[in-house]
C-alpha cells in the first residue's frame, strides 16, 4: 500500500530516481521545453520548481542547495542569471504540462513540460487575443435585430459625418467673404 505517499516513484529506485529529474532539470532549465511521458513530467514539475523558487534569492547558500540537486554549474548559472530574474515576479507556477497524445511504441501518455515565461508562441497568441478583445462583437439574435430599429445606426454614421461637414462650409463660406471686401476697396 502507499498511504499517505506523495512522491511518484516512477518504478525506479531512489538513487536512478533522482538522477533521472536531475538530468531532466538540467535539459529543461537548459531549452526551456522538453518532451517526456506525463509520469516524469509531473515529477519533474514537483522536482524543478522548489528549485526556481530558490533561485529567486541569489545567495552563496541558495547556489550551493540548487547545486546539490542540479549537479550541473552550466544549468546553475543558467537558472540564476536568465531563469530567475524572468520569473521574479511570479509567485508560482513556473511550467506548465501539456498533453501531447500517446507514444507509438507503447502508448505511454506523453507531455511537453516547459517553462511558462519563456514560451514566445503563447507569449504572442496572448498578446494577440489581448488585440482582438478590444475589436471584437457579438452578432445580435434574429429576435433583437427585428426589435431594434435601424435609425440609430443611421445616427452614428450621421454623427461621424456631422463633425466633418460644418468644417468644410465654414471654410466655403469664409473664402468669398474674405474676397468680398478686397473687391469693394478696388471698386472704390
């Protein structure tokens, strides 16, 4: 039984355990986004994260602990000087796991785990969706359309044009009273 255990031990023993995330922390905090089954990936999560959130506080001490899991300087200085500053804000929730289907061989459920500020794709879809919010517009119902009536459309448009033309009479109009009296001072 596994009562009241929370780590999933991945079939492997303790020792082939930890250096199994360890090396998949290291490629993850290395190209921000690796492919593996959904079991390793939630490890990985529940491995890597502590360690972020260690990260964020750049100390002498903070290094040496995120050393002792990494076991890899490169990934160390990665995560501490590109990683770290990124995600200073964020309280939490530094990847993110998406299901990618099964895996051919043995239809293990696969997932890509990557970090979540370093993902330029979603980065700009959000930007792109934040742009389109603002222009976007829910089509009436048949019932509503037939209710309302078409004068107030015709008064936005009307509104539109209001402004413009008055601007351009009252330029009509002051051109020939500005010539008016240069042609009575000559008629004089």
């Amino acid at each position: 039984m596994r009562h009241n255990k929370a780590i999933n031990h991945l079939s492997r023993k303790s020792g082939h355990r930890k250096a199994l995330l360890a090396n998949m922390a290291v490629s993850l905090i290395k190209y921000k986004r690796i492919n593996t089954t959904e079991a390793k990936a939630k490890a990985l999560k529940m491995y890597v994260e502590p360690l972020i959130t260690k990260s964020k506080e750049d100390t002498t001490h903070s290094r040496r602990i995120v050393f002792s899991y990494l076991k890899n300087k490169e990934a160390v200085t990665e995560l501490f000087r590109n990683i770290a500053p990124k995600v200073a804000s964020r309280p939490g929730g530094y990847t993110r796991v998406l299901k990618t289907g099964f895996r051919h061989g043995d239809s293990a459920d696969m997932a890509l785990i990557e970090l979540v500020d370093f993902n330029e794709a979603a980065l700009a879809s959000t930007a792109k969706k934040d742009a389109k919010k603002s222009s976007t517009r829910r089509s009436r119902s048949k019932k509503a359309a037939e209710a309302a009536p078409a004068a107030p459309a015709v008064e936005e448009t009307a509104a539109v044009e209001t402004p413009v033309e008055p601007a351009a009479e009252a330029k009509a109009e002051e051109t020939p009273a500005a010539e008016a009296p240069a042609e009575e001072k000559k008629a004089e």
